[in-house]
C-alpha cells in the first residue's frame, strides 16, 4: 500500500539486508546512516502534526523514488537527506 511505502521509507535500515545502491552506501556510511535516523524522526513528527497525512505520505515516496533512488555516490545523498529534512520540517 503506498501508506506501508512512505512507512518504509523512513524506517530504519536492516543493514544486514541492503539490496539496493543507495542502502548500501547509506549503510557504509555513519553521516548517512545518521541522516536516515533524523528523517524518520522529522517525518514521524510531521505525521503527527500535518493537517494533509496523505500529501506528506506521497511527497515522501515521491522523493525516496525520484531524488534518494537516483543518488549513486554518498555527496548526493547527503544532499538529498539534508533537503528532504529541511522540507518535512517545514511542513510540520
């Protein structure tokens, strides 16, 4: 259900079960890896206080899909997490 995916996107990390590029790199990396746990606690808060659940849900998958997903390297997707943060945060 797309619910259970922007769920997913910001649930922490089984490192031990990585699949793709991006939780790879996210997982070698301790910046990264500290990026993903602020995300799933901006966009949990957000959750709780946004009046349109179901935009930030979409927004979310949105950015996982088209913004996280197409980051190859680690600088793009510190890039894309401090952005991501930055707009959940201010949707709160």
């Amino acid at each position: 259900s797309p619910e259970g995916l922007a769920e997913q996107s910001t649930n922490a990390l089984n490192c031990s079960k990585t699949s793709s590029v991006q939780e790879k790199l996210i997982c070698g990396s301790d910046e990264l890896f500290s990026l993903h746990s602020r995300l799933k606690v901006s966009f949990e808060e957000a959750i709780r206080t946004v009046s349109n659940i179901e935009v930030l849900k979409t927004s979310q998958l949105d950015w996982q899909k088209n913004k996280r997903d197409a980051c190859l390297d680690v600088l793009c997707l510190q890039q894309s997490y401090i952005s991501r943060i930055d707009e959940v945060n201010a949707a709160k």
